[in-house]
C-alpha cells in the first residue's frame, strides 16, 4: 500500500545530494507500487525486484522522465529514498513489496 500524499509532507525524502518532493515521491511510490502489481501471482504477493532491475522497469513505465530530466530516475533509485518512500531493501539490493 503507498502512503498518501499527506504522509509525505513532512518527511525528508533525500540521500546523497538529491530530494524528492512530497507530490514527486507520491508518484514515485505509485509508480512502484505499478510495477509490482503487474508482476503479482494468483494469491501471492510479488516477488522482490532488484533495485536495478526496478530502476530499468520505471524508465520502461515513465519513459518521458528520462528525456525531459536525463539521469534523474538513476539518482530516484538509491536504497535510502527507495526505503524512504516505504519499501524494504535489503543488504543485497532486493526491492520488496510490503
């Protein structure tokens, strides 16, 4: 379940130099959320993504983020924003759904 946009609000959504906004990592988390839902099975929840290979998912989902604002998807998709925005990421670069 992503957080709402309220939840957002308050919290610092940043690492290494680069911050999302609140409006900016709702749609972000949406956006996650997506892809893992495309990827759910019959009575099980999705299976953990790799942070690169989710990386290389979003731009396939959000193609006009990587051509108006180039490598910014790349900066999006570090572990502590990615678990910042709600989702688990473990020692091994596994994305996982809650």
């Amino acid at each position: 379940m992503v957080k709402k946009f309220k939840e957002f609000l308050n919290e610092d959504i940043s690492a290494d130099g680069f911050k999302l906004w609140a409006r900016d990592a709702h749609d972000t988390a949406r956006n996650i959320n997506t892809i893992f839902k495309g990827r759910t099975k019959w009575f099980s929840k999705p299976e953990p993504i790799h942070i690169a290979e989710l990386c290389q998912l979003y731009k396939e989902l959000c193609p006009a983020m990587e051509i108006h604002m180039p490598g910014v998807v790349d900066k999006i998709f570090q572990p502590d924003i990615i678990r910042k925005l709600g989702y688990p990421v473990d020692d091994n670069g596994m994305v996982h759904w809650q």
